[in-house]
C-alpha cells in the first residue's frame, strides 16, 4: 500500500491509495490480533489469492457541497490505451465535513472502486482517472512496484 497524489491541480487533490492484496492481509491480521482472534498463514494465503483477483484504489476526495460526491466516478487507462471500468464502487451519496470546514474545501467523500485484474498485467504502468463534474485527474501508477 502507498500512497499517491493526482497530477492536476483543478481540484483540491484528492489523496489515492493503493489497496494491495497484502495491505488486505495485513488489515484483517491486526483485526483479529484485537479481537484476540488467530489468523493462520492458511488463511492468509487463501485471502491473498483471492484478493489478487481485484485491484482496488482508496480516494478520499474533496469538496465545495455536500453532495459533490454523487457524480464521481473512475476508470483505469491500460498501457494500450483501452479503458476499463470499476465492477464494483463504494461512492458516498453525501459527503462529511472537512478538517477546513466552513472554508473550501469543505466537504470530503471517502471512495473505494475495484478492477477485475484479468485485464491487467503485474507489471503494466496505468493511469487511474477520477471522474468529476468539473473535470478529471489522473494519477500514473507503476504497479511493479508494488505486491
């Protein structure tokens, strides 16, 4: 899991995470260690191989109304140019508040979208575009970079 910052300077930029099948791992092993619970490496592999099968992006985005939110949207760039669509996405209908509210930007919407990675190689560079009313930002994302 890293961290990434969009190119485009539109918006207030929105900050991308990069939801990897061993960051899954790790967030459900810390969640059974505080529920006293044992995750075993049998459980842990079935969960990585399962998890390989999406690619999934965190975006916490942000806002000038409370309702901003509604018409995100995102979509990954292959090397090749074709453009794949989310199979799934967790899109807030209305936004929370944000650390600057009342002043812009005053409003963030935390997001998830998933990418079937069958049409995705382990090591392709693509560029993830979050959709927006006003315009778009892309980030590019190396993806041998990361497990």
């Amino acid at each position: 899991m890293r961290h990434r910052r969009f190119d485009t300077k539109l918006f207030t930029l929105p900050e991308l995470t990069i939801l990897t099948p061993y960051f899954s791992i790790l967030r459900k092993a810390c969640l059974y260690k505080s529920n006293y619970q044992d995750y075993s490496f049998a459980e842990a592999q079935k969960d990585a191989q399962e998890g390989s099968k999406f690619l999934s992006f965190s975006v916490v985005a942000y806002g000038a109304s409370i309702d901003f939110c509604q018409i995100l949207n995102a979509v990954l760039i292959l090397p090749d140019g074709s453009v794949i669509h989310p199979i799934n996405q967790k899109v807030p209908s209305l936004a929370d508040t944000s650390s600057s509210w009342p002043h812009y930007p005053a409003y963030q919407a935390a997001c998830l979208w998933f990418f079937d990675t069958s049409q995705i190689g382990r090591n392709d560079t693509v560029t993830f575009v979050l959709i927006r009313e006003l315009g778009e930002q892309r980030a590019v994302i190396d993806l041998s970079k990361y497990k």
